[in-house]
C-alpha cells in the first residue's frame, strides 16, 4: 500500500527489526516474520539517518546534498524506498 | 511437562557414563558414541540420556505436530521451549529449552549410524543454537593447519569435494555440521564426528576400502564412512576461507572452474542461508545470527566456487582451491 509521505511526515525505523552493515551495503531482519531485506548503498544510508525520527524533507536534503543525482529522481526513489520498508513493516512512519 | 527451568547443569549425572568431544564440546553421554573422548576445554557442556517411547509421548501430548508436505520429519516446540524432532525410522529426540540436555530414541528399525548421524548433526544443532551458537551446514577440510570450508545445499557436492581432498592426503574436520567461534587470531572452526557421508561409487574412488557402516536413511543412497586418525582432525582449526558450491544446475559441463569473492551483501546472504537450524526462530536467535553472520562475514572470506561435476575435474579443483588458499594467505604466490 502506498503512503503519501508529506514533507513532514515523519519516519523512524521500527523497534522489532535488527540491522547490521555490511560494508557500504544493510542487511535488516524482520524479527516478527523472520525475513530479511538488503540494502545497497542509498538505501543504507537512509536507514541509517531514520534510527532516530527524521522528517521526510530532512532525509531527502541530506541525501541531495550528499549524492550528485537529479533531484526529483532521488525524492522518487527515496518514497519508493520508504514504501517499501513501510509495507514490510520496517518502518513506523506518522503525520 | 518437562521444566527445562527446573534443570540443574548438565555436569555429569549418575548416568553420564560416557564424556566425549564433538564440536568443542563436552558431551556426558548414557550411550557410547563413536566419537573421541573429551580431552580438552570445551565451549559447552551438553547431557545425553534417553528416555522410553512413553516420555517422548507424555512430552508432546495435545501439542500439534509440524511437517513440510512429503517429508519424514516432524517437529514441534514445546511451550516450556524444549523442542521435539523425529525422523520416521531413525528415533525421537527432545531438546530442553536451555540446550543443556537431549534425550534420545532410537526406533527399532534404526541403525547405530543412522542415529547416531541425527543425533549429533540435527539433533545436537537445536542445543548448540539454544546455548548461544549459530552452526553452519558446511563440510570442512583441513589444508596445511588452515580450515577450509563448503557451503552448499544437500547434492551440490560438499563431501565429494572434501573426498577428494581426502584422497590426496589432507584431513576432515567435520562434515554437515560446522561450529565456528571469533578468537583473537581470526576464527576458528571445530572437529565434528570423523565420519563422512558419500555415495558408494564416491567413496571407491577416493577412500578406496573404507567400510561403510550403513545408509545414512532408507531414502538416502548415501553411505555413512568412519575415518580413521590420519583422515580426521581433531583439533579445532582457523577457517581461511568458505567457498560457497554453486548448485550442479548453474554449472554447464564444458564450464572452466571459477572461484571469485563475494561482495559482503551476498556472502551474509550465503552464510544465512546456509544456517544448519531453521527451526528455531525465537527474535532472540535471529537477532543473534544477524550479528554473528555479519561479523563472521568481516572475519572470513568468502568465495562463489563454480566447477563442472566431472569426476575427473575434481582433482583440478582441489588444486585450484589449494591455489587459492595461497592467494587469500600468501598474495604473492601463483603469481599474483
């Protein structure tokens, strides 16, 4: 299911999950299912910056001053990503 | 019910008649084992005794049983979290919660072989993953003091390949079972039980007149062989590499051997997946083996191995391994 993630909306990584890098790249376990989920790299790094609530204009400017990537692109892919994470109950997104 | 809680350390009771070492160890045993006997420190004390059909019964009375559609095992956890497995025509065995004591059976039509394959392979993983370890599915050579380990589905040739080593003079440390643990000097992996399973034309060309001891199941065609003193090791050894086998499938016949590294992502993913117990999925487990993985993955390299299941390849894969071993020890050498 698609969430509408304002730019206030704001995400947290979820407490019944364990995560560990794997150099540049995240592994996750889902600890209620059992599953895990991979990373590359981008997706590393946001994991990384939603251990602690951000909102969703934070992570994408921090991700647009860190990577030289087209903008708009970048803000698609990182909803994309927290989607994903969200329908994998991964994450715990509010407001 | 049995109260695990209520279980006192498995430090030898009246009925621990036997104390052998396997894996590191220490197991008291009621029954004699064909296993060496326990000499020095182990990681962990582990109580074998066994029980009639009526206990295994009272034990798992009303507690439904769990089974994957056409197999002959069954399994199910117990709400004091023992845990009960049994393998149609091998026995039944129960696990305590702490993984300090197996109570065993085995069924009247068993072999000893079998059994004694089920019980300290399968059976003695549910103890070592509820005493704190993540064991692998993995057969491992010994090459020059080094630890070499396979990583593979069953059929993908783990114990062919270590057959081969074998045949050329190296040793076995354990095959199907692998306990690893971090040390100081890097990780060191340790003896399973000096046995090794093949298929009989397998063990013709490479153990020449080993005798089997028996069928590992009646569904298997593998044979179960005893190795003697100079084709076992019996010391734990430093792991310098994994090689995980790809599947006889993703190799063609013409294809040349390949052996190259796997980026971190996909060497967790291999170790993951190649985790001996799938059974036991309490958070505390799998939050434990999220961390012990990624940290073995930091520790140990691991490499995709590819090579044509050719008889005679095999040798030019042991030799490409054994390559590679100088390479991961000794870049310079092979000239590279």
């Amino acid at each position: 299911m698609r969430t509408n993630l304002l730019e206030s909306t704001r995400i947290v990584a979820s407490q019944e999950q364990v995560s560990c890098n794997l150099g540049v790249e995240a592994a996750i376990l889902n600890l209620k299912n059992g599953i895990y989920y991979r990373l590359n790299p981008i997706g590393a790094r946001v994991w990384d910056l939603i251990q602690s609530p951000r909102s969703f204009v934070e992570i994408r400017d921090i991700l647009i001053d860190e990577y030289d990537v087209d903008p708009a692109r970048l803000e698609s892919d990182i909803r994309d990503l927290l989607n994903r994470l969200a329908d994998n109950q991964l994450v715990e997104i509010s407001g | 019910m049995i109260d695990s809680g209520a279980c006192e350390p498995a430090v030898v009771t009246n009925a621990s008649r036997h104390v052998y070492g396997v894996y590191g160890i220490a197991l008291y045993s009621e029954i004699p084992l064909p296993l060496p006997l326990h000499e020095q420190g182990e990681l962990a004390q582990i109580e074998l005794r066994t029980a009639p059909a009526s206990f295994f019964s009272d034990a798992i009375r009303g507690i439904p049983l769990e089974r994957a559609s056409g197999s002959w095992y069954e399994f199910a956890r117990l709400p004091d979290r023992s845990s009960y497995a049994r393998w149609r025509t091998v026995g039944e065995f129960l696990v305590f919660g702490d993984g300090r004591r197996i109570v065993c059976r085995p069924f009247d039509m068993a072999s000893a072989e079998s059994f004694y394959v089920y019980l300290l392979a399968q059976a003695l993983s549910f103890a070592l993953v509820k005493s704190g370890f993540e064991p692998l599915h993995a057969t491992v050579v010994v090459v020059n003091g080094n630890g070499v380990a396979f990583l593979g589905d069953s059929g993908f040739g783990k114990s062919s390949l270590a057959a081969c080593f074998l045949d050329a003079g190296h040793q076995l440390l354990t095959d199907d079972l692998l306990l690893l643990q971090a040390c100081s000097s890097g990780v060191l992996a340790y003896p399973g039980p000096p046995r090794i399973k093949l298929r009989a034309t397998t063990a013709r060309r490479f153990l020449g007149d080993v005798l089997a001891g028996g069928r590992m199941n009646p569904e298997s065609d593998k044979l179960i062989f005893r190795l003697d003193g100079k084709r076992s090791c019996f010391t734990p050894v430093p792991v310098k590499a994994v090689y995980s086998l790809a599947g006889p499938q993703e190799v063609v016949r013409k294809e040349q051997i390949r052996s190259e590294p796997l980026p971190p992502r996909q060497s967790f993913l291999e170790l993951v997946k190649n985790t001996f117990n799938r059974r036991i999925l309490d958070a505390d487990r799998l939050e434990r083996q999220l961390h012990e993985t990624a940290r073995l993955v930091s520790l140990v390299p691991v490499r995709k191995l590819s090579y044509p299941r050719v008889w005679r390849q095999l040798p030019s894969v042991r030799e490409a391994i054994i390559c590679d071993l100088q390479q991961v020890l000794e870049p310079a050498v092979c000239g590279h």
